[in-house]
C-alpha cells in the first residue's frame, strides 16, 4: 500500500487537472476491501454505491442509463490503456461492456468507447532527466485523470457512449493548453458528435492576461449553448485559493483574494463542486448516512450524508456579471448572490477521503510520472477525488436526462434554479449540504455551506430519480 501523495508536487498550484489526491491501493485487478481503505483513513465507493447515495438506480432500473447519448470528454494526451482499464474495472464491478474496451466484441446496440485525437496523440513517455517543467505536462498524471473521467462516467451512465477528445499540450494555469482544447470543443460541436461535454480542468480567473483573453476562449461555450450541448466544469480543487501562471522555472505566484477558476465560472458551463460523501459505501440500495466510518469529518459533522469539502472551488466571478437565472428567487436560506456570477452551480462526491476507485495501468516509463511517496506508482486501483471526480459523474447524469429527452438539453443552469426555486420541488430533488467550509488556506477567506445555494456546494448535489425527469420538464418550461 503506498502512502497518499498528492496528484501534483507542492513546488507549484495543484490545478491541472483537477485531481486532488490519489493513493494506490492495490496492484491487483481485483478492487480493494473496504477493510483496506479504512486502514488508509478512506472510504472508498463502488459504482454501486454511488448510485445509490444519489439514488440513480431507479433511473437505471427504468431504463434510463444514457443509452442513445455520448459524452465527450475532454483532456490533454490520453492515456494509451484506457480501453484496457476501462475493461478491467467494468469486469471488477460488473459494469456494462461498451464496444471499443480492449477483447470485447462489438454487437448492436452497445454502447461504444471511442478517442479523437485531433493534434496528435504523443506517447505516455517519462519526461527527460534535465527537464525543467512544472510537472503539470506529465502525461502518466493525465492518464490517471483519463482513467477517473471515462471509469466513472461510464458507471454513473453505462449505456452512454464516450469519447475521449484528447488535444497534445496540457494547460497551465492560462499559459498553455486552453487555446487546444477550446478547439477540440468547437469540433466535437460542429460535427454533432456529443450532447454532454465534460471539462476535468480550470484555471483562476486571475491567471489570464486579461478578461478578454478568457473572452477569446468562450467561442466554444456559445456554440454549445446554440446546438443543444451541456458543458460541464470542474469547480477547483484549492477552494478559494489560487494562483497565478506558472513559469517553467517556478511556482505560480498565490492570488490575495478569494477566486474561482475558470470554465466552470462562465455562465454558459455548470460549475460543478464537491462534498463529502458521508454514506455507507456499502449500500447499495438505498442512501444510507454513516458517521462511524473513517474519515474522521464524517464522525465530526454526525447524521450528514454530505458535507461541504473544504477544497471546493467556490465563489464569486470577478469578470462575469450574475446570470439571469442567478438573479431570481432562490431557496430559503441561501448565500446571497451579488452583481458577479455565483460558482458552482451543482455538488457531487468529491473528496478524495470518500472517493471513487479506479483502474490505472500505463507503460513501464510513464509509470515515473506518478508519485506514490518517494516511488513511482505502479498499475492497480486507486481511490481518487477532486472535482474532477464530481464533474464527469455529473456528465453521466445529464446524458441520462438527455435521453428522458430524446435530445441534448443544452444550457441546464436556467432550469435547475428553476426547480430550486420551487420549495416543495427542492425539498425533493436535491440533497441540500449545509456544513463545510471551503477555507483551503488560513490567509484566504473561505465560505461555509449553508442551506439553499452556497459558493461550496452550490443549489446541493442530486436525488437523480427525481431530479432529471424534473429537469427536462424545466428545460421546457414546465
């Protein structure tokens, strides 16, 4: 069992991709024991037993998992197995095969993994002894990435299609990276390839040149809206607390004043948060609440199935003004939203002491990349958090609503505060998190969770079964 280790080193921001933690657990094919992660201060949840915290089975038992949709992932370099681990880890939790995982023959009506490479797809290669870069261009760190997005949107939706949009540099803080990817984007939507994209990445608003060079970069974001695509964004993984560029040489220097990050504060992308998900990850039937197991915030915040994760990115924009649909009436008890936008709009399971397994395996020299305490990593199963674990789970649940749908939803932020402003409706459709604190450093004020919308959780996380048939009859005017 390896020590945690932190997806990047402390030398500079931990921003991309918005993995906060992971720690590898077994070199096995087979999934660790519950018993195995509590000896690591963890609770680590099966797909399974996050169905179930967010009450997604019904909808599957229905026959509503995704079936007819894809999701486009979006993420520097790729990773040269995923359809190999993607195989391993739908074998380990008895998960739908989709056409496209590595020894699985296609047939009718599978859902299907696929990759757009649309610059090029480099090797999962070591970086060179004399290289002076952050770290943040380590191709074995986005593998990991990759292998949590594809895993764990596939289990949260198993009869969506995916496919992996992968672009050759990786994004730093705003310096590089962005420009690709928004492009990537712009393709996927211009050939009608998805209805739901997924962006595991951000960056501080304050790490761009200026406002309109984020402005430039929006371009994507707009189509979408136009052609019926959700776009998803990951929070953050530092709460308030960011950074500026990061030169090759040295760290980013520490924005003074609370942040957010940047796609998931645009108004056009659902920002997504993250909690603690304090439920039995043993149910699999049911929401069960647990404050005996480890980890220990859970015990301290007694009879809460979710706090607010204090690693949340959260707040308020400072170049986007209040979206309309932030403008009206929202649930009794909310964190008031002034003249700038709100992030996040939505929560889901993120940290890494109640996170999410997933199989990893790369090449022997991309292995050197990951860090588990002082040695590389090495292939196995991982419990892993941040928003990049709520986010491409979230993507699953919008591409189930799109199937309620029979069609892309697009823009879902008017209707989800359109349910929420409904009491009777938000008392049901939400799990609303009202503890937590996303004070990531003492130096940089933080804000608690608290009822109705917050800059933690935002309007909460969702009671799937409930929420997305609701959604769709908002996203109509219903």
């Amino acid at each position: 069992m390896s020590s945690p280790s932190g997806a990047l080193s402390a030398a500079y921001p931990r921003v991309h991709p918005t993995v906060a933690d992971y720690l590898q657990l077994t070199s096995s094919q087979i999934p660790p024991t519950q018993a195995q992660c509590a000896t690591a201060g963890r609770r680590c949840f099966s797909p399974q037993a996050i169905r179930a915290a967010y009450n997604v089975t019904p909808l599957h038992a229905a026959g509503y998992d995704g079936r007819g949709q894809t999701i486009a992932i979006v993420d520097s370099y790729g990773s040269d197995t995923m359809a190999h681990d993607l195989h391993v880890f739908d074998q380990a939790f008895g998960v739908a095969a989709m056409c496209g995982e590595e020894g699985v023959p296609c047939q009718a009506g599978m859902p299907k993994f696929s990759e757009l490479h649309l610059q090029g797809a480099p090797a999962t290669v070591a970086p060179p002894p004399t290289s002076k870069g952050t770290g943040q261009e380590d191709k074995s760190a986005w593998a990991l990435e990759v292998a949590l997005d594809v895993e764990t949107a596939h289990a949260m939706a198993p009869g969506a299609n995916i496919l992996l949009v992968t672009t050759p540099t990786a994004e730093t803080l705003g310096v590089q990276g962005f420009p690709q990817m928004m492009a990537a984007e712009q393709y996927v939507i211009d050939h009608h390839m998805a209805t739901v994209i997924s962006q595991s990445f951000a960056s501080a608003e304050g790490a761009f040149a200026s406002s309109q060079s984020l402005e430039n970069l929006r371009y994507a974001f707009k189509s979408a809206a136009q052609n019926g695509v959700t776009v998803l964004g990951s929070s953050g993984d530092n709460g308030t607390a960011d950074s500026t560029k990061t030169p090759v040489k040295s760290g980013g220097t520490p924005i003074p004043y609370p942040s957010v990050e940047w796609p998931a504060s645009d108004p056009l992308v659902t920002g997504v948060g993250g909690t603690y998900l304090c439920t039995d990850p043993g149910a699999t039937g049911s929401r069960v609440t647990d404050s005996a197991d480890k980890p220990a915030v859970c015990g301290t915040n007694s009879g809460q199935s979710e706090v607010g994760w204090t690693f949340s990115g959260g707040g308020y924009s400072r170049i986007f003004d209040r979206p309309d649909y932030q403008a009206g009436a929202l649930p009794e008890g909310s964190t008031a939203i002034g003249a700038k936008r709100g992030v996040p709009d939505m929560g889901l399971q993120a940290a890494p002491s109640t996170g999410a397994l997933v199989y990893v395996s790369l090449p022997p020299d991309g292995n050197s990349g990951l860090k588990c305490g002082s040695s590389p990593c090495s292939t196995g199963w991982y419990d892993i958090g941040g928003t990049s674990l709520s986010c491409p789970q979230w993507a699953g649940l919008v591409s189930i609503a799109d199937q309620i749908n029979a069609g892309g939803l697009g823009l879902i932020n008017p209707a989800l505060y359109r349910i929420a402003a409904n009491p009777s409706q938000y008392a049901v459709d939400f799990n609303d998190t009202t503890t937590g604190n996303n004070t990531a450093d003492p130096t940089v004020p933080g804000y608690p969770a608290t009822k109705g919308w917050d800059p933690v959780t935002g309007l909460g996380t969702p009671n799937a079964a409930k929420l997305l048939p609701d959604l769709v009859s908002a996203a109509h005017g219903g």
